[in-house]
C-alpha cells in the first residue's frame, strides 16, 4: 500500500521521481495549475510559504556537520509538498499531499526516515509568517525576531527510527537566486522552475545515533524550489551538488541526464560576500570516477566536477558511498569531500539510477 | 468374480427400485442437512476473520475515546505532532431506506503497513481519485450488488472485503458522514524512537485487539446451536440408511447364500458389497451436497439477518462454494454409510452358507436386547442430569444434550412396548387387541424409524419452547427497561447542557446516560451512570438484590451489576466487583440485560461524575406523556438539527429488537421442519420394509372377513398410534431439553438464563404434525395393502402348506 501511494506522490514531486519513469505523470503538462513565469518576482516572505496553484514544492535542507572528534556526518532534512488539485481546500477535503524525508549520515552509517501527511488538518504544512514547516514531529521553524529575513534563523529537527537531530541554523548571507533571477530552466525544451537558496548557513546543534547524543557544528544549505512541471519527456534522473569550499566561496550545480541528448546541466557560482553568477548549460561538466554497488546499483559516488569559467577542477568523494535513502522511492544523498582546486564539503543528490 | 457378484447383488436394487430411491434419499437428505449446516458456519467463519483483519484489526491497538464518542482532530493532530505514529478512521452507517452501507474512512498516508488495507495494492486504481473528490468506495462485488444509498462516490469493485462494507478515503468519509473527528486511530506496532509511551501523551483509550467484542467469539454459540442441529439431522438421516441397507440385507439373504454356495469366497463378498456401499454413499453424497448447497444458499440470508442483528457482525447473504467443505461432507457421507452397514455386513460375514434362506424380520431384538438397551438408557439419562445439573461448561452442556437424546432413543423401544402392552389388556374387541398386538410385534422393526421421530420431536418440543421462553421473557423484559418515551443523543457536550435548557419544561424528566468502556471485574465491560429516579426504581428488573438497594444506590453505596458480570465472574449480591483498575463496590444488585454480550455495571450519576468529571452527558433518556413524544421528538430534531436516528421513540426500538429477535428463530423453525421432515422419510422407510413381510401376519385377519380397506386403515391406524405414543415419550424429553438449553447452554452461552415457559398451543400444533407425519408415511404401504391382489394374501396360507 505504501509502496504504492508512494510512487504515486513521487510521481507527482516531478524533480525528484519523473525521472525514474513513473507513468509520466511528472512530466504530463498539468491542467489547471500555474507554471513559472520568467522574469520571476519573489515576494518575501510569502514566497518562503507554499504555492498550492503550483503542483509541486519542497523545502530541502542539506548540512555537512563536524562532531567533536573531527568526524564528518551528514543531514538532511527535506519537505515535499504535492498538489492533486490547484487548491487550497481545509479540513479532511484538502488536495494538498505532503512527504518528510530525513537523513543522517557518518563515515560508515546512513539512517534515513519519511513521514507522509495530508493537508487541510494541521497535520503537515508551511506558513511564511512567522516561517514554520512541519510534518508531524519533524519541523523546521524560524526564530528570527526584528526584520530580518524568516529563513535567516531556523531551528530544525527529524527523529527516525534510529536517528533523531535538533539543529540551530544562522545565516550569514543573502538568498541566493539561481538562474535568471530564480527562473531555473531545466531542460533546452524550456521547462523551468522558480529556485532559490539559502545557502550560508552555519549551525550548531546535537544528533543522536543509537541513543547517543553527539554535538555538532558545520553549514548547512537551504533550497526552495517550485513548478508544475519541471522535467521533459526524456530526461530520467539528475545528479546535483551543493558545495561550500574552505574560501567562502559556494556552487550549485545540477547535471540532468537525457536519454536522448548531452545531459542539461546549471550551476550557480557563489561568492563568499553573496554575489552570485549563473552558467547557462555546458559550463559545468560532472564526470563519475568511481562506481559503488547500492542498493543493488551502480552508482557514481566519486566524481570530477569542472567549472572552468572559474577555473574549478575537483574531485567529490562520497564520505559514506552508501548514503541510500532508503524510503518508499528511494534516492542517494549524502555528504560529500572536495579536493582538487578547492577544498571543503558538500552533499550530492542522485536520482533516477536503476 | 467380483464384477459377478456385484452384478448379482446389484440386481436386487433394480428389482426394488424404490428400496434404492429411500437408501440414496436418505443418505442425500443426512449429508444435505449436514452439509448446508457447515456451509453456513464455514462462510460466517471466514467473514469473520476477514472482518476481522480488515485494516490489521486482527493485530492493531487502537486509541479511542472511553464513551465511544469519535475523537476530536485536534487530539489526533497533537499525536502526530508529538512524534507518534497513529493513523486515524471515519467509520460509520450509511442509511437510506433499506439500503444501508458501513463507510471504513482511511488515511493511506499514515496507516501503518500491518493494516495490510486491502484493494489499494493492486493496480488500476487511479489514487489521485482515491484522494480528491468525489472519491471512490472500494467493496466486494456482492456488496455493490447490494442496494446501496444513494449519490455514493465511483465503486471499486475489490476482492477481500467484509459483507457491507465499503473503504474509502478518510476525506471521502467525513464528507458523506459529516463527521470530521476520527472514530479512532490506529496505532502502529513500531513507535519512532526516543519518544515517551504512548499513554502518558494522551488519555484516550488503548484497546488492544483481544479487548474487542470478537464476532467470532461472540456468534460461537450460535454456530455451536447449528452444529449440533446439523449433526442431528444426520443421525437421524443415517437411521434411514441404516433401515434401508437392513431391508436390503434381509432380502438379499438368499441371493448370498446362492453366491457363497457357488463358491464365492467371503472376502470377495465383502469386497463386493463394500464397493456397492462406496458407490451408494458416492452418488448420495454428491446429491447430498447439492441439496445441502441449496439448503445453506436458501437459509444463508436469514443467518446473515440474525447474526447482524444480535451481534452486528456482518456476513455476505449468499453462499460461496469451498472444496474442503464439500470434500469433508463427501467424507462424513461416507463414514455415516459405513456405521449404518455395519451391522448387514457384520451378519453378512458371519452367515452360515447353509443357513435357509429364510426372510426375518431383520434387527428382531429379543427381550434380552431390549432389556440391555434400556438400562444403558438409565445410565445415560443420568449421565444427562449430571451433567445438566453440575457441569459448567458448554461443551458439558451439549454433552448432557446429547446424552439425554441417546437416553431417551434406546429407552423408546421397551417403553413402548411397555406401553402397548399396558394397553392391550384393556382392549374392549378382539381386534383392537390384535390391532395392539400386531403393533408391538412390529416394534422392533420401526423402533430406529421410531427414535428418529423421537429425537426430531423432542428437539422441536425443546427448541420452541426455549424460542417461546425467550420471546416471553424478552418481551416483557423490553417493557421493562426502555421505560423512557424518548431516546435522545446530542452530538457535543455543549448541545447536552442546551439541551437541558431546552426541554426543562417540555418533559417530566430529563434522565442523562454515561458510561465509560473500563474493565468489570478484569473483563472488558463498561460502566453506567443513571440518575436516581422512579423510572428505574419502578421498572427495572433486579433479579437478586439487598433489601433497599436503590436507596443504597442512591446513597452511592455500591454498584448494580448485570447478570452476565455476575454469571461470568461468578459475582453474588454483596461481593466486591472491581471496576478499573483500582476502585472495588459492593454489590447491590443484579439485573437481568439479556442481548448484551458485556460486562456492565451502574452507579449513581453523582458517583459517575466523580469518577469521570471529563465525560459530559450526551444521551438522555426522557420522561414525557406518551402522545406527546413524537411531537418532541419533531421539536428536537427541528432545534437542534439532529438526525433522524438521533432522536429515538421507545417503541421503535422495541419494534427493532423484536424483529432482530423474530429473525433470529426464523432459521432455527426452518431447520425443526427439516428433521421432522427428516424422521418422517424414516418412518416410511422402515414401514415399507416391514410391509411385505408382513403378509403373514396380515392374511389370516383377512381370511377371518377383515376387508382390505379395512386392513389398511388399520395399518394407518396404527402408524399414527405409535407416532401418538412415541410423541407422548417425546414430550418430557423436549421438555427436558428446552429446560437445558435454557438453564445449561444459555448461561454458558450468553451468561443469562430464562425461565421456561410452556406453550400448550404449540405443542398440540406439533402434535398434530406428528400424526401427520405418521399417517403420511403409512399411506403408502396401506394404498398397496388396499390394492394388493387377494391372490397374493392366499399364497400365504399355499407357502404356508
């Protein structure tokens, strides 16, 4: 049963699933909802609360932590929201779907959780003012006081069966529009989304493994990202990088994989101060280096990545190559190593391997 | 040299057609009742369970509220928002008319995957329709073949479903119920981790799934009741068989002496005939099954209406088709044929070739005989009485049922004859002495047809008696507790005090109903608060009670128990009854609640409150001149909008739980008719064997100037005096029956006991059904006595020479 109003949702979080082929309802033009418009214009801090005429959404935090040894660990912590109908009813009547997933990752574990809810009830939602988005336990609220920005301080927390984390989030920088200006084309027929990101975050905050409660530091990444319809016919899986070098300096960067073209890839160079450049597709180029056996597939856990109009050339390891994202359709992300021209860390997010 | 002899034996059956007919009849006719009787009890088992795992009922706690009142969202919401996985229900009756259909509203989201919730897994089932509205109700086929009410959502037609049900989104359900709180949540076996227990976040109920009420468990004596009617009709079903493979034995003595002489070895023989049995009991059984089938297929809606209406546990109304049933019924036809041929082949084996073929009246028992039965009869009747009197089970109860029938079976023959032989010396002519005479010279070949008629008699005479017992004290026991004009529930707490308001000048009295589901002497059971009033001073049955025990009551001295609490945990007036896990109340009383299979317990409303100050009165019982009632009952559904079924006129209940009652027997008189139809076939059987070799009896009274008109209406005559005789035999039986299916089973059973009550009307009534049965069975053998040719009477006195 779950299984199957599983791939149902994920059919509809197009961004994520289309991509594994699910009857191509993530990639059939949806009737009746809005679809981003460029040049985009963001309203804050409404535009950090939902879009129900938009058919899909999510709120998706990655953070690269430290524990008090120097060991890496990574979360994640993301909110999917799904519409089966352009609108905003309340109560038990409501369209609007809503799926958690959390992650925490070590050098050798990786535990993931999902949560599924429905609208209308109270059970799981986003509103912008003041910030909150929550699926039953698991939240991610803004302690921001004054006129700072909503997202700029956020408290966050997920519990599994075998993990839990409370982290304090403070940003140190600006949001981040990628794209023209948050317009983010996703494919050469077109199809685009609205994103922006949060990408300069440090925390502070304690994760528990095994009733074990371990404090940690280290950054932490927020993307926001709507549309109705994101991916085209013959794209089926992406591979995207968040990544924060040791300079300050921060990129994103997305490679979607086309069966029957050159992959589509962005990426969005960031500079310590915020200033944000965006590169049209080719600019990056992500090369897999090693393959690992998850889960029963092969997939790339150590990668080149180029970006030689910034004269990036690195190598991203995989800190656990075993970061499967174990829920109902499930994914691989997990935390990353960078060496090469720049050093730090990053997460990769991979879909759509069979 | 087999194929010789069954060639040879098989000859008899095309010279005697009819015999054949009757033996393969009454094999049909054992194996039918049988068989349709466990059709029944399989497909309600298998209802059961599926009910039961319906959304993982079977293995899921559920949380609910402790009246039974739906759960408010928020309460839900703040689970979930505290970490806990517990995954709400909509469930609830849609009436229309006759149409009626129970919503189960999920939440696929957060149902936890042991509710194993059938119908979505498969493909072909768009889920963004299952979500958005209209919805769509997913049910089995014979449930959307069902009226239904009307403007229901899309139907799925879905395998796996209970009878009457229909799963749908939880949304779709608070849409056509109007009801927005969940009826209860499910909780997932696996909470996440790190989270305090469930039960110090929420004071909601946790019910386990053995908490429950249980159809299974509770229609167990029901099934039990069916059983052991089946298992009834199919003795007596095999007394018929057993007459029939005598008969057969009996005339065929000589075809086995040929066979035997002409050096057909015995076992050969025996081969033989149990090759022509296996094929018998094969054909019979077959047609035993279909008409078995036929027999279920036709009861099944009536069994479906009873067990819905005295236990709301929900079965299909028709009759689905099980190999392991018709392969069992197969198998018991033919272990029954093998017990009644035991005997014949046991003779046949032990038949000395050179013997004379000489035809006697098989099964003459001898004085000697008879004398051992009826002892072993004694020993059994008390065996019956012990058990009836100091066994407390239910199984001892059927035992002494049973004992008591096979009793009063192996006592017939000598007290008949007893009996016969008390009248014959008061005979006023000669020929009505011969007529008693002739009678008890014939016993020994009727006496299994006899018993047949006796044990389906008594069963009738004990059965009706307990359905007419029930229905009397039933009746008067309804009058007695719903005593108030109106029923009233009021759908918040809030609508409860304005209630009150509303009607402090409209009624004689405004009576409030509490109650809390708890555990009453550690079994699940709940408990009442009433309102100190003359209602229930005046009406309420106590069947044992302390002197003053309303006023003791009233004082909040101690509690009232129904009789089932008191029966099961063997409570007395004045013991201490547990209620909950800490508090302990004095008897003061116990009442007698017959239909509820629960543990009950009533304290005053001020002792309730106390107890449980969060539980606000919702339903009331309400006192008012009874032609004003339904003018209130309009008034109140006009002012506070409520539901038609919200607002509840006494008499309509009465008319409900009558006819849930009048269902409930309906099945148990169709199933009466059949064994008496049953023991008649026998009777028939058994004078038909006798028939032709009572031609020597026969042909001197003709020879003396009897006409054979005459002598045939002796023959009925005499049938309907031994059915006359064996049905005054039959009477203390029934009534010794009825007296532990009411005294014994019942108590076990439900946990209440009835007093009995005859009905003279209805036992006249089956007396003149006996008659008829035995005057049918002897018209038969008496038109071929009338038409027989005087030829044949002479050839009597030629063979005799």
């Amino acid at each position: 049963m779950k299984h199957r109003v599983l791939a149902f949702l994920f059919c509809l979080i197009a961004g994520q699933a289309a991509a594994q082929g699910f009857a191509g309802l993530g990639t059939t033009a949806a009737t009746g909802f809005a679809t981003p418009q460029s040049p985009a214009r963001f309203a804050f801090p409404t535009d950090h609360g939902p879009h129900p005429d938009f058919r899909i959404e999510w709120w998706y935090l990655t953070a690269s932590l430290t524990g008090p040894d120097g060991t890496a660990y990574g979360a994640q912590w993301t909110l999917f929201r799904s519409a089966l109908s352009p609108d905003d009813a309340q109560g038990w009547q409501a369209t609007q779907l809503w799926m958690g997933h959390a992650g925490l990752t070590t050098p050798t574990t990786h535990a993931s959780a999902e949560r599924l809810a429905r609208g209308g009830i109270g059970q799981a939602g986003v509103t912008a003012q003041p910030f909150a988005a929550w699926i039953d336990d698991w939240s991610m609220t803004s302690r921001v006081t004054g006129n700072a920005d909503m997202l700029d301080r956020l408290q966050v927390t997920a519990r599994g069966d075998s993990f839990a984390y409370d982290l304090s989030l403070t940003a140190t920088g600006p949001l981040i529009f990628h794209g023209q200006s948050g317009y983010s084309v996703k494919s050469a027929q077109g199809q685009a989304s609205y994103y922006y990101s949060q990408p300069f975050y440090r925390l502070t905050g304690t994760i528990t493994l095994n009733g074990a409660d371990i404090p940690v530091t280290g950054t932490a990444w927020l993307d926001r990202e709507w549309s109705s319809q994101p991916l085209s016919d013959t794209q089926d899986g992406w591979d995207w990088v968040s990544l924060q070098f040791d300079d300050g300096s921060r990129l994103m960067g997305f490679s979607l994989r086309d069966r029957a073209a050159a992959p589509f890839t962005a990426a969005t160079w960031i500079t310590p101060d915020g200033q944000s450049q965006s590169f049209r597709d080719g600019a990056l180029r992500m090369t897999p280096l090693t393959h690992s056996r998850v889960a029963g597939r092969e997939i790339p856990t150590r990668w080149r990545i180029e970006l030689p109009d910034r004269g990036l050339d690195i190598t991203a390891s995989a800190i656990n190559p075993q970061s499967w994202m174990d829920v109902s359709i499930p994914y691989w992300e997990g935390p990353l190593q960078l060496t090469g021209t720049h050093h730090g860390r990053g997460y990769l997010e991979m879909t759509g391997y069979r | 040299m087999i194929g010789t002899a069954l060639l040879t034996l098989g000859s008899h059956w095309r010279r005697h057609p009819g015999q054949l007919a009757m033996l393969v009849l009454g094999l049909a006719l054992a194996t039918a009742l049988w068989s349709g009787v466990q059709a029944i009890n399989t497909q309600a088992r298998a209802a059961y369970a599926q009910a039961a795992a319906t959304l993982g009922q079977d293995r899921l706690d559920r949380l609910q509220r402790h009246d039974g009142r739906p759960v408010p969202l928020a309460d839900y919401i703040a689970l979930r928002r505290a970490g806990y996985a517990v995954s709400p229900v909509i469930s609830g009756e849609l009436r229309a008319d006759a149409a009626r259909i129970r919503l189960l509203g999920i939440d696929p989201l957060t149902a936890p995957p042991e509710a194993n919730i059938p119908g979505l897994q498969d493909d072909g089932l768009d889920l963004t329709e299952f979500f958005a509205a209209p919805g769509v109700l997913i049910m089995s086929a014979e449930t959307a073949g069902a009226p239904l009410p009307p403007n229901m959502p899309p139907i799925r037609i879905r395998d796996g479903l209970p009878p009457g049900a229909a799963l749908t989104d939880i949304g779709t359900a608070a849409r056509l119920l109007g009801q927005t709180d969940p009826s209860y949540l499910l909780v997932a076996p696996n909470q996440p981790a790190y989270l305090p227990p469930l039960a110090t976040a929420t004071n909601l109920l946790r019910l386990a799934p053995e908490h429950r009420a249980d159809p299974a468990q509770l229609t167990d004596s029901f099934h039990l009741n069916l059983t052991a009617f089946g298992l009834l009709a199919f003795a007596v079903g095999l007394f018929i068989v057993h007459a029939a493979i005598g008969l057969a034995f009996e005339q065929r003595r000589a075809t086995i002496r040929t066979l035997r002489a002409l050096g057909l070895p015995l076992r050969s023989l025996l081969i033989a005939f149990g090759l022509e049995l296996a094929a018998l009991g094969l054909v019979s059984g077959v047609a035993g099954l279909i008409l078995g089938y036929a027999i279920a297929a036709a009861l099944m809606p009536g069994v479906a209406g009873t067990l819905r209406g005295l236990y709301g546990a929900d079965l299909p109304g028709t009759l689905s088709f099980d190999p392991a049933w018709a392969g069992a019924a197969l198998a018991m036809t033919l272990a029954g044929t093998t017990i009644a041929a035991a005997q014949a082949i046991g003779r046949t084996a032990r038949l000395p070739i050179l013997a004379t073929a000489r035809p006697e009246a098989w099964g003459q028992a001898s004085a000697r005989l008879m004398r051992q039965q009826a002892v072993l009869a004694l020993l059994l009747l008390a065996t019956a009485s012990g058990l009836g009197l100091w066994g407390d089970t239910l199984i001892a109860g059927f035992a002494a049922v049973a004992c008591l029938f096979l009793g009063a079976a192996l006592l017939l023959p000598a007290t008949l004859a007893g009996l016969l032989r008390w009248l014959q010396g008061r005979a006023q002519n000669p020929l009505a002495e011969w007529l008693l005479a002739d009678t008890r010279q014939q016993l020994p070949g009727l006496s299994l047809a006899l018993m047949a008629l006796l044990l389906a008699l008594s069963a009738n005479i004990g059965v009706s008696t307990m359905v007419g017992s029930f229905r009397a004290t039933f009746v008067g026991w309804l009058d007695q507790r719903l005593v108030a004009e109106l029923y009233v529930t009021v759908p918040t707490p809030d609508d409860g005090t304005r209630l009150h308001e509303f009607l402090h000048d409209r009624t004689d009295a405004i009576l409030p109903v509490v109650w809390v589901d708890t555990t009453l002497a550690g079994r699940p059971g709940a408990l009442y608060g009433q309102a100190d009033h003359e209602t229930f001073r005046a009406h309420w049955p106590l069947i044992a009670a302390q002197a003053d025990a309303w006023n003791r009551l009233a004082a909040g001295e101690g509690v009232l128990i129904n009789e089932q609490l008191a029966r099961f945990a063997d409570l007395s007036v004045g013991a201490l009854v547990p209620i909950g896990p800490v508090l302990r109340l004095p008897i003061l009383g116990i009442y007698s609640d017959y239909g509820n299979p629960q543990a009950q317990a009533i304290v005053t409303l001020d002792r309730f409150s106390a107890l449980h100050p969060d539980i606000i009165p919702t339903r009331f019982a309400l006192r008012i001149a009874p032609d004003k009632a339904a003018d209130l009952a309009s008034q109140l559904r006009d002012e506070f909008g409520l539901p038609a079924d919200a607002v509840i006129n006494q008499s309509q209940i009465k008319r409900f739980s009558l006819g849930v009652f009048e269902q409930t027997f309906r099945i148990t008189g169709a199933l009466n008719l059949l064994t008496l139809g049953v023991a008649g076939f026998a009777l028939l059987t058994g004078l038909l064997t006798l028939a032709d070799m009572r031609l020597a009896q026969l042909a001197p009274v003709w020879a003396l100037g009897q006409t054979r008109a005459r002598l045939a209406a002796m023959e009925l005559g005499r049938s309907v005096i031994l059915g006359a005789l064996t049905f005054a035999l039959a009477l203390p039986v029934g009534l010794a029956l009825a007296w532990m299916l009411l005294a014994v089973i019942n108590v076990q059973a439900f946990g209440w006991r009835l007093p009995l009550h005859v009905f003279p009307a209805d036992v006249l009534r089956l007396l003149g059904l006996a008659l008829l049965a035995a005057a049918v069975a002897a018209a038969a053998p008496a038109w071929r006595l009338a038409r027989i040719s005087p030829n044949r009477l002479l050839k009597v006195f030629a063979h005799e020479t």
